[in-house]
C-alpha cells in the first residue's frame, strides 16, 4: 500500500512544473493534505480486503464468515459435571444451587436430596464456569464452600473429564477448509467425519467404512482435550449420527434406520480412542538455580502440548521430538538415557489410540 509521501510525490509530479511545488505553497500543501486522504482510505480499502482471506479473521468476524459460507458454529464451551458423595446426619438436605468446592473452582448442585438413614447420598452436580478448569481429579471435591447443616463430607470418586473449552479460532478455522476441501456428500466417510466434529466436546475423529461387514461404519473419537472420549460424549455422537433407540426382540429399535445423520441402511458405532500412555524417564544436568519439580512439571507441560497436536494426525511418538521438548526447557542443561517406554526410537501409535502422557520420571 502506498503511503502518504508516495502519494504526494506522484500527485506533485502530474502537477505542471510552472507552477511553485515548494513546501509551504499552496499546490505543496494542498497535495499534501489530499495525500494523507488517500492514504487513509487506501487503509481502510486494504483492511476490507483483508478480511476477505479468512486467515486475517478471528473471533466473532471469524464466525460470521465461515456461517455464512457453510452454517458451520463455533462450539461453545461446556461446563463439567459429576457424581459426588455426600456424607452427613440423616435427613439432612442438599438444595439445587448449593456449592461444592475444589481447592480451583466450584460446583453446584443440580437436584435436592436428603440424607438417608445410611448417611451418604450420591447428587448430580456441575462446574459453576464452564471449561476445562472443571475436570478436576478424584477426590478434589471435598469442602463445602458454604456451610450446610447437617453435611459434613463431600467427594468425587472419579475424575471429572466432560469439562471443554470453547472451539479456538484454529479449530474452527480447520473445520471449514474440511468442509470445502474433501467432498462430504451422500453419506461417505467424510460426512461421518463433519457428523462427528460437529458434536459439542469431540476434538477429532477417524472414520472406518465397513468395518464389521457391509453397510457398517465405526467412528473412533477423542475429546476437544485431544483425550479419550467419555461415555457421555460417545452416547452423544452415536445419538447425534445414528441413534440406536431401545434394545427390542434382540435388535436395536432405530439403528440403521436414518433417525440420526446417517443415512438408511448404514449402521454407525461409535467409540472412544484407546489410551496410549507415554511413558518417559531420562537423567538431566540442570542448571544451578532450578528446582528439579519445576523442570518436571515444564517437561510435562511440553510434552502434553506436543501429544494434542499430534493426536489423529501422526501414527508414531517421536523419540527425537521428545527429546528436543526435553532439552528446550529451561534449567536443563542436558540430558542422556532418555526413554520413551522404555524404548530408544519411535513409539507406533495404532489406528484406534491416541497417546497420553503417562509418568515422567527425572533423574541427575
């Protein structure tokens, strides 16, 4: 884009000689101000045709744009729910919208109940924000942030894992050029595919066509967490492309059937990916003034954030890769007898697994 002094030159140089064109006259200063004009409104020009390459947009112009081309929606983010455990003097109640605490984020209750004459109650309850600050380990629901009579201890059996983020603009980026790029119609393993990452909480998924016999298609999922998927979100996709209904005189009622987005006669089954720990041990020479748990939870952080980029897109573990994320983190000066379980090279990840970080252990 020109600017202001390009302009003013090139005006000036269509401006006949016999007239004075010296800074401070008026064909100087009258081509200047036009000069700044233009710049401006070629600004404006250029960033309206920015914004015609989707790669300039993010946030709401992101959304609008792909919507407006293929009705595509930016999935939202979710809030995490759970079971707990409550324990208490019988008869004593917990009321929708009472809290329950973990050391990082609450819990609200979602149904009232009252202690039975065993002391205990199990209560459905969801994470007061949504995300994934909600997927909480076992046992961190623990205190009642609020005191409630008669209550005296809560926890989570289990940890908590329904909990998603917001779709980044990446993602959402990614799910329109799927969806112009590679032909999804008429039911082909592609359209399984959009059918797929189209449910709120699915991060990826891979379609096998004819996979049990003809007219059979299993879709293998992991979570927006780049994780194994849920049951609840298993449950979700199959419902959503090809529910099964009640199990009557040994068939399902609507599998098969065309209730979902499948088509009639294609019989969908949906299931998580297995998980594919990744185990990684090494002895490192750090630097002086670095804390060995620091370094740990910096290797973690790298490593993790190298498997969700890899998850459904690359069939194997770099051992080479591990390595650098290892070597990059600050404080570690180097490293030697570095294993990815216990392996010298490349860990194969199958078909139907996605790799998750595992222990990770450091020596000096």
């Amino acid at each position: 884009m020109e600017n202001r002094e390009e302009i003013l030159k090139r005006i000036l140089s269509n401006i006949p000689d016999k007239y004075d064109k010296s800074e401070g006259l008026f064909p100087y200063d009258f081509s200047k101000a036009t000069a700044i004009e233009f710049e401006n409104k070629n600004r404006g020009i250029q960033e309206v045709a920015n914004k015609l390459d989707i790669e300039n947009l993010s946030g709401k112009e992101l959304e609008r744009f792909i919507h407006q081309r293929t009705g595509i929606t930016r999935k939202l983010a979710t809030k995490a729910t759970t079971i707990v455990t409550i324990s208490g003097q019988e008869g004593a109640r917990i009321s929708k919208g009472d809290f329950v605490g973990a050391d990082t984020v609450n819990f609200i209750s979602t149904e009232d109940k009252t202690i039975d004459d065993m002391g205990q109650i199990t209560v459905l309850v969801e994470c007061e924000v949504p995300g994934i600050i909600g997927n909480v380990p076992a046992r961190a629901i623990k205190y009642f942030p609020i005191s409630i009579a008669g209550l005296t201890n809560v926890t989570n059996l289990e940890s908590v894992k329904n909990g998603y983020d917001a779709e980044s603009d990446f993602d959402l980026r990614q799910r329109y050029y799927e969806r112009i790029r590679i032909p999804a119609t008429s039911g082909n393993k592609y359209h399984y595919l959009n059918w797929a990452k189209e449910v709120v909480g699915v991060g990826d998924a891979r379609v096998i066509p004819l996979w049990n016999g003809d007219n059979t298609v299993k879709v293998i999922v992991i979570d927006s967490n780049k994780k194994p998927a849920s049951e609840d979100l298993i449950s979700r996709v199959q419902e959503y492309i090809d529910p099964k209904g009640e199990y009557i005189n040994n068939r399902w009622a609507t599998w098969g059937t065309g209730a979902g987005q499948a088509p009639i006669g294609a019989f969908c089954t949906a299931i998580s990916a297995a998980s594919k720990d990744i185990n990684i041990s090494a002895t490192i020479t750090k630097d002086e003034g670095y804390l060995l748990e620091q370094i740990k939870s910096n290797i973690e952080e790298n490593i993790t954030n190298y498997l969700k980029k890899i998850a459904f897109k690359k069939n194997l573990v770099s051992y080479a890769q591990i390595g650098s994320l290892v070597l990059n983190v600050d404080g570690v000066l180097d490293y030697m007898d570095l294993r990815v379980n216990e392996e010298l090279e490349n860990i194969i990840i199958g078909n139907e697994e996605v790799a998750i970080l595992g222990e990770v252990i450091l020596n000096e």
